[in-house]
C-alpha cells in the first residue's frame, strides 16, 4: 500500500488538541477522567496507526521512497523550506516524473513542478535528483538509490517547491541572438541556403540543446558570477557561429558577444556541464573550440 507519512504534530497542534478534549470542569469528576482517558486512547491509536503505515510503507518492495523538496512562500505555515515524504508504487519503466506525478494526484495537490512532453525534449522538468542534475521525466526510478532526493535545480530562485524562476536563463540565452542570420541571401527567394554535410555534421550535437538549465545550474562559475553567459548561451552561439552559411561578418559579430568579460573566459573547463547535460552535448569542447576561434580572430595574422 502507497501512502504519505503523515507529519507529527506540532507543540501548537498537540495543545490545540488537547484544549479541544479537556473536560469542562464543571462536569463531575467521573465524567472528567473518562473523556480524558478517551482523548488518551484516541491518542494512542492515531500514532499506532501512523507507526504502522511507517512501517507498511517503507517494507514494501513495491514502493519507492521519495524525499521531495517544499516550498510555499505564500502559504502560511509553509514558507519554511522542509522535504515531504511520499512512498510511490513502483511499476516497471516508471521515472521520476512519474513518482511525482503519483505522489501529487494522490497525496498532495499543491506539489508543484513543471512538466510537459515526457519525452526529454520540452527541457520543462530538469531537478536536482540525488544530488545530479537530472531530467525526471528522463531517470528511471530503478537507477537511484532510495530514498529518492528530488530538489529544485541549484543556483537558481525558488519560486514554489520544484519550480525555479527561468528568467535570468533565458535571458542569457537571448543575448547570443540564438537565431540564424546570413547577410549572403540567394538571388532567387526560393533557392536553399545549402550546408555541407561537414559543417552541418560540425554543428549537429549543438543543435540538441533544450534549454533546460541543468548546465547552468551545474556551473560554478555560473554559481558564484550571475551575469556570467552560461554554457547552454555559449553553446548556442556556437551553434551559428560555426554555420558556414552565416559567413565571416556574422561569425565574428558571435565572437565580439562571447569574448565579452563575463563570456567564454570565465570557463574554467571544469566538464561539471558536459556530464549533467541530458542531451550529451560536449558543451565544454565547444566552449574551447569558441576560445580558439576567438583567438584567432584577434590574431590577424592567423
């Protein structure tokens, strides 16, 4: 059996409940001492039956343990970050995003994150699962040790238990023009602006990026400098700055972007981005490539 484990009870609970089944004292004394041993039995039964659903729970070998994070900042009693504990029934195939979903639909209706394809391709569901960077809907539950840990992605702001404010992130993504541009515009309006199949095959893996964050979330560079591009903003400029088709102004115009103080000189080339990403995009590679190419570029003579 599948089931939440119930939170203990508060200091301000226990005396409300214990105020609620005081005996007035105008009852006889009789009286008083039965509703008061009533209250007690009653007591005793509830934390029987919480102890019991513990156990149930965490023996069964059909369910999985999640510890999820919490957070409500406009709820009263609930503004302080805490985990929540929800013990799903496993099925074979099932990932993380399953559990959560199964946990929210059964157990508790305000647990709140973000989801949509289910096929790793929205980039909508990136957490911080196990202490990894993870997409959920992408982890099998039967890859992770219990209990399962699922947090909102590091180094960003909290807006409500798994879901993270995106808007720095897109913005940095924004200020690479991640959009083709060519100034070589064939004369006939319906002629293909072709691509080798070398170059496209250059910047095939770059294309893959769903923008999910988990890369900048990795990043300490990112961590510890908030106007720093990020390898998901650096990654998409080399996405066209290597399209042939774009050409040589165009090119280094993406250079001039990236070259900035906060841009591809602040990587440290520490690969945490490269193992987090759920696409396998060689994030740190291209960030290299761009440093040589921005080099070459100052370098006239190259």
């Amino acid at each position: 059996m599948s089931t939440q484990i119930p939170e203990p009870e508060t200091e301000a609970e226990s005396e409300g409940a214990e105020s609620e089944t005081a005996p007035a004292e105008t009852l006889p004394p009789a009286q008083q001492a039965r509703l008061q041993r009533k209250a007690e039995e009653r007591a005793d039964r509830e934390e029987r039956a919480r102890e019991e659903a513990e156990e149930e729970a965490s023996s069964d070998e059909n369910t999985y343990h999640l510890k999820v994070f919490r957070y409500d900042p406009e709820v009263k009693g609930k503004q302080e970050p805490r985990f929540d504990d929800f013990y799903v029934p496993f099925e074979k195939g099932m990932t993380v995003l399953d559990a959560l979903i199964h946990a929210r639909d059964t157990f508790d209706s305000s647990l709140t994150f973000r989801h949509s394809c289910r096929q790793a391709i929205c980039g909508s569901d990136a957490f911080f699962i196990n202490g990894s960077q993870r997409l959920g809907c992408k982890t099998q539950l039967s890859d992770l040790d219990e209990p399962v840990r699922v947090e909102p992605l590091p180094h960003a702001e909290v807006r409500k238990d798994l879901v993270v404010d995106m808007e720095h992130f897109f913005d940095q993504m924004e200020s690479v023009e991640p959009f083709f541009q060519t100034n070589d515009l064939p004369d006939d309006e319906l002629e293909e602006q072709r691509q080798s199949p070398e170059n496209r095959e250059k910047v095939k893996m770059s294309t893959r990026c769903i923008w999910c964050a988990a890369c900048m979330s990795s990043c300490n560079i990112a961590a510890g400098d908030n106007e720093f591009l990020g390898p998901a903003a650096i990654n998409k400029a080399y996405r066209f700055a290597m399209d042939e088709r774009e050409g040589e102004d165009l090119k280094q115009h993406r250079l001039n972007i990236i070259e900035q103080e906060h841009g591809v000189w602040r990587c440290q080339t520490q690969f945490s981005c490269t193992n987090v990403c759920p696409k396998d995009i060689p994030l740190t590679k291209h960030i290299q490539e761009l440093k040589r190419e921005a080099v070459k570029s100052n370098l006239k003579f190259w």
